[in-house]
C-alpha cells in the first residue's frame, strides 16, 4: 500500500493550547460575567449536541435562564480564549509545506465550523491545506468513517492510500484504521498511550523532523 496523501488532525497534534480547558472557560466565563460552568457540564451538554456550527446550543443547555448572559456571547468569548491559547508545535508549517512538495495534504478537525475556523484564522493556515475539513459541516465527525471518505474525496485518492496523523486513539488511530486508511499516532507525555493499530508512533516533539522519514517507511 502506498502513500498518495497525508490528513491531519489540528487540536494536540498540529497545534497545542498554552493552557488546559478548566481555565479557558473559566476565562470566558469572566469575560461575559455568566455564572460559573464547570467542565464536566460543558462537555455533557456537548455529547448531547452535534454543535455544527458554533457552541451557542451548548451553552443555552448549561446557561440558566436567569443567567442575564447571551449563549451566543459566550460561545464567542470561548471561541475568543482557545484561538488565542493555541499555537502550533515547533517546525509545523515547515513540515506542511515539505509534505506538499510530494502529496496532497488534508486537515480533517472535529468541532464547530465557526471555532475550529477562528483556530486556522489565528494560526494563518487557510492556505497551509490542499483540503480543508470541519467536521461541524460533514453529515459525521470522526471516528466515523464518513469523515476520512469525505478527506479522501477532497485529496482525489482512495481513503486505503491515505496515511492520517492525529492524537486520539478512538477518534483518530480507530477512525482512521477502520475507515481504511493508516494512522499514524502522535504521543507525548502524560498523553494517551499509544494505540495498538497505529501503524506507528511519532513523539510529538519530534513531529516535524521524523514524520516525513516515517511515511516513507510505510511504503
């Protein structure tokens, strides 16, 4: 099986926050003075709600109704606090742009459309992808394999020619695997462990410099 393209995951593998998600939103909790959410209520209101767009239905489930604070302006000031959290790991752009000298390049990232795309605005990356994939505007999300169809539709190859490059052993390494492509798993510490069908492993921190060389070790 050969390599004809490469997808990515963005969130922890190509770009990591400066800060965990318990003090984002509790800055943007501040920024708008709505009373206090903790993660563990954000993240069961957001398995309850495919968020396509923003995280507005999110917070309008965890928000009360006397809050006196607009979902939307929190969805934002949220929104706000991850873009300016995250910056790319060492060496990233190098490592698209010496990738797309041999394949096409894919970026296929879960979330909303509008937060995921402040994320790419604040990293200048529009340009950095031949294709572009949110979830938030696909009929599914990974691990489903409709995801890795829809990357491998916007690369022009066949999804078993794909290697794609991401940090979550479900949605990622599974995602990938079961869809038919090879996964390729990106590790660091304190990370998830690696999973056992990633057909291999590559420490973050070395990410730009070794990828290419593990690519090609694959064909």
């Amino acid at each position: 099986m050969r390599t004809r393209a490469v997808g990515f995951d963005l969130d922890h593998t190509l770009a990591v926050p400066d800060r965990d998600r318990h003090r984002i939103l509790a800055a943007a909790v501040d920024d708008v003075d709505a009373p206090p959410i903790t993660r563990e209520e954000y993240l069961s209101a957001h398995r309850d709600d495919h968020a396509a767009v923003t995280r507005s239905p999110i917070f309008e489930a965890v928000l009360p109704a006397d809050a006196g604070v607009s979902p939307d302006a929190l969805a934002s000031a949220y929104r706000r606090r991850i873009a300016d959290a995250l910056a790319p790991i060492p060496g990233a752009r190098d490592l698209l742009d010496g990738l797309r000298a041999d394949y096409p390049v894919g970026l296929l990232t879960n979330g909303p459309v509008k937060a995921q795309g402040d994320k790419l605005d604040e990293l200048d990356w529009w340009t950095a992808f031949d294709a572009t994939l949110v979830t938030g505007q696909l009929p599914a999300g990974k691990p489903d394999r409709r995801a890795f169809d829809a990357l491998a539709g916007a690369l022009g190859v066949a999804v078993e020619d794909v290697v794609y490059v991401g940090d979550e052993p479900v949605a990622d390494v599974e995602g990938a695997t079961n869809a038919g492509a090879r996964a390729i798993q990106v590790v660091w510490p304190d990370g998830p462990d690696p999973h056992p069908a990633a057909a291999a492993v590559v420490d973050r921190e070395h990410l730009a410099r070794d990828l290419g060389d593990v690519i090609r070790s694959l064909d």
